[in-house]
C-alpha cells in the first residue's frame, strides 16, 4: 500500500507508457482509486489532524494510446524521472495502529517537498535539454496548503502557474494517487493547451520519492 501513495499516478502511467510504447497500436486503461476515508483515526497528534482534513476519497482513469497529441488534443507522454531518499521513509504513508490504517504525514514534509521534486525535475529537464522557462504548465499534487506554497516558491512559480493545483485541492482534496490526475483534466480542460506546449507533472510521495513526467501536446 505505501509503494502506491501518492506517486502511484506517477508510476501507473510509466509502466502504462512503456506497454503502449513496446505495442504501439494497443490502447490501455489506468486507473487510480483511493479510499483515504478508510484511514480516518482519531487521536491528538498534528499529522492526524491534518491528515483528516485534507484526504479525501477519488477516482481517475487515462486512456493512453499512439495516437498524436496534435490530433487527439491529449498531451503525449516524454519521459520521466524518479529521486528517492530513503532516509526520509518514514514521514509520508500509512501505519496500522489499534487495528486501523492510520495516514502518516509528517510535518517536515512541507520543508522535504520542495528541494526532491526540484532533484527530480531538474534532472528530467536536464536530460531533455530542457530549462523552466520552457514549461508552461505545473501539474503538481497539492500534499497540502503549506506543501504546494513551499513547492511553489521552490520553483519560482506564479499563482497563475500553480491555480490548476489549488483548484483541486481546494475543491477535492488530497485524494492521494489521483489528485495529479484531476490537475492534468484541469488543464487540458481550461487551461487551453496549445500544440507544442509543455507540461511538468510531479507528485511527493513514500519511499520517501519524487516522481516527474514530461509532457507535450
């Protein structure tokens, strides 16, 4: 279950990638759901709290296929990139306790987040001769207020660059593994991607891991 959290978005469609890319003509499914209202715990700890007010339940799916992006107006996945400090393991997860799942999220996370997702989109940028300047939009999972504001200033973003975002936190929630899901329909839902343009996803999750994609339309 861990392995999964948050940046299993990230890695379903990696491994969904490399099926279409190894059968160009095949067409696969992924999908993301979480049950976070399973691990509703109560007790006095920070990371309790702040775990039950922003996890909440969702669902996505991706249809992924060979198809031109300049065609289907779907982004085409490039690359991705992984950075893990394992050190870092036990601030993001879950943890049974008195019979139940409880969310594990530290409060350090706010500080962590910034500087691993900066390692692993720096490094994907890198290898695809890429800068920031380049990016137009910043599909980032929103662990939180105090994460996504850290994540934002990490990268020197604007709010207008960052508002797909907070739209879904603010009106859904962290729901762990989809949310990043629910930030890429926002864009290419009103965000008015055009042919070319470019796009970062990234989601912070256990292992402790950033994950990044590379996308284009």
């Amino acid at each position: 279950m861990n392995a999964r959290y948050l940046r299993g978005a990230l890695s379903g469609l990696q491994r969904v990638f490399d099926f279409v890319l190894a059968q160009p003509r095949r067409t696969a499914l992924m999908l993301a759901v979480e049950i976070c209202s399973a691990c509703y715990f109560v007790d006095s700890t920070m990371d309790t709290v702040i775990g039950n007010a922003i996890c909440a339940d969702g669902a996505a799916a991706f249809v992924i296929n060979g198809e031109s992006p300049r065609t289907s107006f779907q982004p085409a996945v490039l690359d991705f990139e992984s950075f893990v400090d394992t050190e870092q393991s036990d601030k993001v997860g879950f943890e049974h306790r008195d019979g139940k799942l409880r969310v594990v999220l530290a409060n350090v996370v706010h500080d962590l987040a910034g500087p691993m997702i900066e390692r692993a989109v720096d490094a994907l940028l890198d290898h695809s001769g890429l800068c920031r300047t380049d990016i137009r939009f910043w599909i980032m999972h929103p662990g939180g207020r105090n994460v996504i504001d850290t994540v934002q200033k990490q990268f020197g973003c604007t709010d207008e660059q960052f508002r797909f975002s907070r739209n879904v936190m603010r009106n859904f929630g962290n729901m762990s593994s989809p949310t990043v899901m629910f930030i890429a329909d926002e864009v290419v839902g009103s965000g008015d991607p055009q042919p070319g343009d470019l796009a970062i996803m990234a989601a912070l999750g256990t292992g402790m891991a950033a994950e990044a994609a590379l996308l284009q339309w």
